[in-house]
DNA sequence: CGGGTGGTTGAATGAAATCAACTATGGTGG
DNA sequence: CCACCATAGTTGATTTCATTCAACCACCCG
C-alpha cells in the first residue's frame, strides 16, 4: 500500500507517477513517535512541515484556567498548516494520539516541490481548503446542534474522513479515542459525552471500549448527526474504488 | 485613504507600489450591495473572488431546522476563500451585513496575479493562514469558554482587526451588530446574548443601541474574554503607525 | 498488592433555552 | 396624520440541559 500521503492527495486531484515519487522522496525522512507526544506548542517558533503517515494526532488549545480544546483530528495523509512556517509562531499546539509514524518535510524542499510541480501545489491547496471548510464544520456544529448530535457529527466525518483514504471498510470502523478525548474535541465533560455515548449504544449506533469506539451503524450515525459530507469536497476518488 | 484590500495586505508582508497597482486594476469591478444581501449561497458553484471594500459581511451557514451559525465576520480588506474556485461548491453562504462595496476579481486574473507576482501570492497565503487561525481561535471559544467570555472575545478580536486595518481609532469603536447576529455568532438565543451584553455594559465595557454596539474599554473587555491576540499574527504595521 | 487511568452512575447545582409578555422604534399605507 | 405592522430589544418565570461533585468499578501495569 502507498504512503498515506499520496493516497490521500489522489483523492483531490490526480497525481503522476513522478508526483508521486517525489512525495514519497519528501517523506523519507519519518520518525516512529509514542502516544500523547507534542509535535509543537503554541508559542513555539514553526519548524517543518509535519505528515502523518500512520497513527492519529490532533491540534489543540489549552486555556489558561487549564481545561483543553481539541481543534481537529489528524490521520493518516494529513499535514499541519503547509505554509505555516511564514508565520512567526505557532497558534495551537500539535500531538499525537496514538503512537505514530510522522515524517517532516523541511520547508524549502516543502517550497520547491510546490514550484516544481503545479500538480502537486493544487493537491495540497485544495485539501487546504478542505481543512478550512472542516474547521467552519466544526464551528456550526458548537454553535448549533445538540450535543447528541454533535458527538454523532463528529464520529460521522471522522468516519468518512478514515474512508476517504481507504483506511476504513464499509463496517465495524474502530477510533481510538478515550472518551475523555471525545468531550475535549465536541467542548463537553467527560461524563456528559459518556451519558451521550451510552445513548448511541443503546440506539446500536456504537460499540464501546476502553480506549476505543467502534462505529457499528454509520447510517444510523449520520441520520441522527443530520450529517451532510459536501464539505469534505471529495471529489475523484468513489466509494467503489476499494482497492488501490 | 487606499484600499482596504491593500491596506489589509500590507499588515502581513511588503507590498511595493507596482503590487498595489495591479491590486487596485483588479478591484475596478465593484458594485455597492444593500444590507442583507447574499452574495453566494451555500450549494453554489463558486464564481469569482469576493472583497470587501466597505462595509461588513459574514459567512454563515443554515441548518435544517433553520437555525443560523455565522462562521466568521468579513470586513474591508478581508476576501472570500482565494481559491475557492478549485472546489466544486460551497460549503458555506456569505451574505453582507451592512451596505458595502464589494469587488469581484474572476478567478483567471487571481491566477495571473498569483503567479507574476510572488509577494502578492505571499500576501494572500499569510492572510488566509491568519484566517485558518481565527476559524481555531473561534473553536476554542466556542467549546471552553464562558458565554460571557465568549461574546466578550469575540467583540475584542473584532476591535483588534479592525485596528489592523486602521478602521478603528483608539476609542468608542461602533459596530454594526443586531444581538440577533451576535447570537448567530456566538452560538446562543438573542434573550441570552442579550442579558451578557447588558452585563458587559453594567461592567462598563460596552453601550448599547439599536442595531448598534459600542466598545467603550477594550482594555476591560479583553480582560474579560482573557483575549491574546497572537493568533491574529500581525506583523508589520504597529500601534503607533496610524496613518498611511 | 497498590495505584493510576478510564469509565460509570446518581444527586445536586448551575447555566442556558424556552415561553411569554411587553416596550420602543421606524416604516408603510390608508 | 395616524393606524398598523414588523423588527429589535427587554424582562421574568419556567423548563431543560449540562456541569459539578462524589462515589464506585474494572482494568492494566509496576
């Protein structure tokens, strides 16, 4: 199987062989990191530009009263803010969830593969914008549906996200979250997002473990989200298109 | 006084007169548009490039249950996803709030500028990082912070932009907001947004008036919201340098 | 065996939405 | 000019929702 990376820009905009060579040159350089790791902190001068090639890692705030905000969830083929190094400082913080395989691209080899080939500085734009309209996702889903359905949002695009790059089958779709995680990512308490997640189960939405959530019904999941995926744009890639 | 367009610009990276030029050739297309007008809807392909003169605009996005989440405030300079155009619809509707002027650039002549020139291009991805970093800035207010915090951060990372752009003096900055739009904003029903604000005002932070709203002590404010405005990542224009 | 983390549950408290009534204002048409 | 209506804002009473607090279980790991 090719590298996340790649497999997750096929599915925004065709990508050659020599695009794909490149990449892969790009990501040669990848370290095996543990769970809860920082990649960066908020104030840190931005370095690299981070890949996930296996595992999942998120973005987060911490407040100063200490209680903590998850911004959005990484998994394998994402990378941090491209073009974030012209910026003089990190905004938010980035570590790892589970234990992963992350490689860094350094900026300028990051700058000259976007010159070099325009094919690959329009894959990286648009899964920008993808970012981007997830980002405005999340906002509607805080600000304007329940918290029901707000959990059931969240778990829904992950889903389709874990598809997307062909890291997930149509069934039985495992996430390794604690649930203490789920309510720092939806703006809950841990035993309020329990008594939501419980009810999922009870709906036969869900399976619960410890450390782990396993989607059972993602049809019943979306219908209870009211979960749409356009913003996810994609566009090349279909749901019949298993294999590589 | 030059273009707002131009003058956001120049808060983010170096832009020499031939740059100004051909920003202002490329914003000749203008059209005044009344109040409560949308400009793109949600489900749209996307057209041109929107930018705000004058005037103030938002994103926003309807729920089924017709319920209304604005995603982020537009003011002058401030311009619509670049390359939105790559996408093959939106994700979101943008609508004007007050009467403004809005130019739009056809998405070919973005291109040209992009590539003859390299300082604009730089300009343009350090404005939409700085607006990717408002979008996790909103998240994080909308999951962990009080509501009182929250309208109050919101209202000041509103004064600190509109500062950036020299369109706020140091006092008594007026803003065009219904509490009905507050509360789209910030997640919360009008008659509760309305008690915050009353409280703000008690606090001495605000005035009150009818489709109006005044900061009286920004400083109070954004002790209130525990607002740091390092996310907004200006960098070259300073307090001090008011006029052009 | 003891301690830590994640998860579960109930009761009490607090925060926000809801419901409802009412004021003030500006615009429109008779 | 006035009657009428629509919109924005205000306020109190009530209900719903989520947090807080607290106790407890299960499990893994040293």
């Amino acid at each position: 199987m090719a590298n996340a990376f790649v497999e997750k820009l096929r599915g925004y905009a065709p990508v050659s062989s020599l695009d794909e060579a490149l990449l892969e040159k790009a990501c040669v350089r990848s370290r095996k990191l543990p769970a809860d790791y920082d990649l960066i902190h908020e104030g840190d001068r931005p370095g690299p530009v981070f890949v996930i090639l296996s595992g999942w890692a998120c973005s987060y705030k911490i407040l100063p009263g200490g209680s903590r905000q998850i911004i959005s969830f990484l998994m394998p083929g994402d990378f941090c803010d491209i073009h974030v190094a012209v910026l003089a400082e990190m905004d938010h913080s980035i570590g790892t969830i589970t234990e992963a395989q992350v490689a860094t691209i350094p900026r300028d080899q990051m700058e000259e593969l976007v010159e070099v080939r325009p094919s690959l500085a329009k894959a990286f734009w648009w899964s920008q914008l993808v970012d981007a309209g997830v980002l405005r996702a999340t906002i509607v889903s805080m600000g304007r549906r329940t918290s029901l359905e707000r959990v059931a949002h969240l778990l829904c695009e992950l889903c389709f996200r874990m598809r997307n790059i062909g890291i997930a089958t149509e069934e039985s779709i495992v996430m390794p979250f604690t649930q203490i995680m789920l309510a720092d990512a939806v703006g809950m308490t841990p035993v309020h997002v329990n008594r939501l997640v419980r009810k999922l189960r009870a709906a036969g939405a869900l399976e619960l473990g410890v450390g782990t959530l396993i989607i059972a019904d993602l049809k019943l999941l979306s219908q209870i989200a009211g979960f749409y995926d356009n913003y996810l744009h994609r566009r090349l890639r279909t749901r019949q298109s298993a294999t590589a």
